[in-house]
C-alpha cells in the first residue's frame, strides 16, 4: 500500500482535489486544504522535504505584489458603475429603436448591446442581469419565442468572457506569464467573431420561423428622424469615447492594462457624474461587490499556489506532463484532449477555478510542444466562455433565472442556451483550424529580439564569454510576467 501511494501519490493528490471541488465545498479552501493535506502526508512519507512550505508566505507576498492582477478590481468597479448608472438601459432602447423595423431587431439590439457591455464592463453578471431585467420582457410581451429570448441573452452577457477588458484574459495571462496586452489583441477578432457568429444564428432562425423573432409593430417604434439620432449619440458616443480610453490607450502602448483600468474607472465615475446618477448608495453598492469579487479571485489563487506548490513537490507536473506529451497526434491530439477536458470540467467549475487550477497544469506541455501561449489562452478562453453557459450549473443561466419573469421556464433557459455552446463550440474549432484569427492582431514585430541577448564577461586573459538569454515560463501562478512587452 505503501508503494503504491508513493508512486501514485501525484494523480491521487489531484483525483482528491476534484472530488472534493465535486463535493461542494468552498473551492479557495479545498483546493488549498487538499495541498496543505498531502502536503503532510508527503512529510511523513520523505517524498516532501519540510522546508518546501518556507516558500509559501514569499509566494503569497508575490500574488499580493503582482500589478496585473490589480486590474481585476478596476475593471470590475467600472462596469459595476456603468451598470447601476443606467447605461445599459439606455442603449437597449436605443439599438432596439434602430433595429425595431427588423424582424428580430431585438435579439440583434441584445447581441450589440452585450458586446459594447463587454467592452466597457468585462462583467458577466452585469450584462446579463441588466438585460435580462430590462430587454426579456419587451422580447416577449411582442411575442418573441422564448427560447429564443432566453438564449440570446445569456450569451450574449457571456461576451464580457472574451471581449477586451476581460477578466478571464487578465487572469489566463497572469497564469500563462504572457502580456495581458497581448491577449487582449488576440482575442479581439475571435470576440468580434462570435458576436457576428451569434447575429448569423438569430438572422437564419428568423428567416426559418418568422414567428420566433417578430418586428417591433409601428406603435412601438416611438423614436425617429433628429429624435433618433439624438439618442444615438448621447447613449452610444459616451460608451465608444470610455472603450478608446481604456482599450484604445492598452493596444496603443499608451497605459499598461492596470493603468488603462484605473482611467475606465475614473471614466464611469464620471459619467455617472455628467448623468447625475453618482450616490453614495451606488459608491458603496460598487465598492462592495468589487471588494467581494477581487477576495474571491485572490483567496482562489491562494489556494491554488498552496496546491500547485505541493503538487510539483511530488513530481505532479512531470505526471501531467508525460500524460499529455506523448498523446497521439501530436499538438493536434494534445489540443483536442485538453478542449474536451476544459470543456467536461466547465461543467462543474467556473473561469476563475478552471484558470488556477487546471491552466498552470497545461502551460508548460503546451509550451513543450512549440505551442503559441497566447494562442493556448485564448483558445481557453472561448472554451471556458461556455463554463457560463453549460446547463445545468452555468453561471449566466443562474443571472437570467434570477430576473425572468415567472412564464419563463428554467428548462426555456437551458433549451435556449444550448444552441449557443453550440456555435462558442464551433468557434473552437475555428481558432483551431485558423490561428491566424489569433496571431494577426498581436504585434510579431519586437522592440529586441529576446532569445538573441548575449551577455559578454570579460574574464583577465580570455576572450568574452556569450551566454544566451531564454524566455520562458516559470510556471508559478502569480510569478509576475515573462513576456516581453
């Protein structure tokens, strides 16, 4: 029993992880109890030496350190205002006014709409709360089908998982120590992609049964002409002046992505100021829900390096490794085993989990491979973009079942979602088939040429000495950015 614990200690450490996730228990402290368990166990067997556990406080002054990560609450304070000060409701009736003679001039307006919300906010449950309270009971009292209705809108809110200033990509470019710039400029057009991917689904579904998504009637369209077209250009100008500010300034080199999310939080700060929305009450509601999602992120990734630091201990990479390296077919087999398995565990794990856990577990074989990583993460990402939508425990199908009005069944919403992880599926497989929907929009073109670095010592009686500079990843959640900007 003893040989065989010592020689299957890894994938047993990791089979204990997941059942426990599994169970239900707070993810930050299972993941971390798991490590801090075999950890001991690991002691008593000599596989660990004691003085492992000296890195951890160093580690976690490092996650504690780490700008990138600073992002996160900017970011999500930003969309929190932007979302309780109106925005949203104002350009849904807006678009909605433009599209309104459009047979399925609705969905179109919530598929748009997610996506300047994404682009502004990064926040999946504050596009798909506030368009679930405010455009599904308009698509349905004008007699929109309700699966429809339902699916639209909970894609659509999943936009902010792959449209700059996500999270998700701030995150996966942390774990990957790649430039979050970088992986913003990557996932712009796979983004942009699935948007228009999603308008293509509502067009042929409308064409094929008309009574699914019908045009507003006349009585309804109550905006026109110089009307109109000041209310275009009060509620859309400010939303497209605050996504030049933040992601125009970051794909510029202008402002690092912290820097660019201190403006947008600044930017909607003040527009909730100009729109007279900007209390107290919505400070504290904001400052609130920022703090509880920033703790959360932390106090997994925590977890996750307590984990992540006993599991190499007892050679836990090298097992992954060798499991993943010699699959058949290469990077092909490699790419289509760790999609399933992403895509299986989405099923019971959100982003955040998926991002510190299983990532810095596939990174390295991945690299190994001659695999672009910021290719990888973004591949990851629109894969774990349906983690929110996968019935029965998505996340965003929970936000819609929160505000649906009570005729709207949650087996309308899982039926009207499944559609959509279907196409985010299909977009999978194009970045896999296309990588050049990934590679064209990131600057090849270098300031140096990193691996080319030779460092000269002048020894006394000899000649200089070259030593070649690699970049690499360090594998270390939190360990900074290894990625030359």
């Amino acid at each position: 029993m003893i040989e065989f614990l010592t020689a299957y200690m890894a994938p047993i450490m990791f089979a204990s992880m997941v059942l426990v996730l599994l169970i239900g228990y707070p993810v930050a402290f299972s993941i971390s109890a798991t490590g801090l368990l075999f950890g001991g166990i690991g002691m008593a067997m000599g596989q660990i030496e004691p003085s492992i556990f000296q890195a951890l406080p160093e580690r976690v002054f490092g996650i504690m350190f780490n700008e990138t990560l600073l992002a996160i609450p900017f970011f999500t304070f930003m969309g929190l205002i932007l979302e309780r000060s109106g925005m949203a409701e104002e350009l849904l009736d807006t678009i909605g006014q433009l599209f309104g003679a459009v047979r399925g001039g609705l969905a179109y307006a919530v598929i748009f709409v997610g996506a300047l919300l994404a682009a502004t906010t990064g926040v999946v449950a504050a596009s798909v709360i506030s368009m679930g309270l405010i455009s599904l009971p308009i698509m349905l009292r004008y007699g929109y089908d309700k699966r429809l209705a339902a699916g639209v809108i909970a894609a659509s809110g999943t936009l902010a998982q792959i449209i700059p200033p996500s999270l998700v990509l701030i995150v996966l470019a942390d774990q990957l120590g790649r430039s979050v710039g970088d992986m913003y400029a990557g996932a712009l057009i796979p983004g942009l992609g699935l948007t228009l991917l999603y308008v293509i689904y509502v067009f042929i579904k409308s064409m094929i049964h008309p009574h699914c998504a019908p045009a507003l009637p006349i009585e309804a369209r109550n905006l026109h002409g110089a009307a109109l077209g000041k209310r275009v250009l009060t509620s859309l100008v400010p939303p497209l002046v605050l996504i030049f500010l933040v992601l125009g300034t970051i794909f510029l080199g202008i402002a690092t992505p912290t820097e660019g999310g201190a403006m947008g939080a600044v930017g909607a700060l003040i527009l909730a100021l100009i729109r007279r929305r900007l209390g107290l009450d919505l400070l504290n509601q904001a400052m609130d829900k920022t703090a509880k999602l920033t703790c959360f992120a932390l106090f997994i990734l925590i977890g996750a390096t307590v984990f992540g630091l006993v599991f190499r201990s007892l050679d836990g990479d090298l097992w992954v490794e060798h499991l993943l390296i010699n699959l058949p077919g290469g990077q092909l087999g490699f790419l289509l085993v760790v999609n399933l398995l992403v895509f299986v565990l989405a099923f019971f794990l959100d982003f955040f989990e998926l991002a510190f856990i299983i990532v810095p577990l596939l990174a390295p074989v991945a690299q190994k491979l001659g695999i672009d990583l910021v290719w990888f993460g973004v591949l990851l990402a629109i894969n774990m973009q349906t983690s929110f939508m996968h019935p029965p425990f998505g996340f965003s199908l929970f936000y819609l079942r929160s505000v649906a009005p009570k005729e709207i069944k949650t087996s309308d919403i899982y039926r009207g979602a499944i559609p959509f992880v279907g196409i985010q599926i299909l977009m999978v497989i194009f970045v896999i088939a296309m990588p050049q929907l990934v590679t064209m929009n990131i600057d090849k073109v270098k300031a140096f040429d990193i691996d080319k670095i030779q460092i000269q010592v002048q020894g006394s009686g000899r000649g200089a000495q070259g030593s070649s500079v690699r970049d690499g990843y360090s594998g270390d959640p939190g360990a900074g950015d290894g990625y030359p900007d």
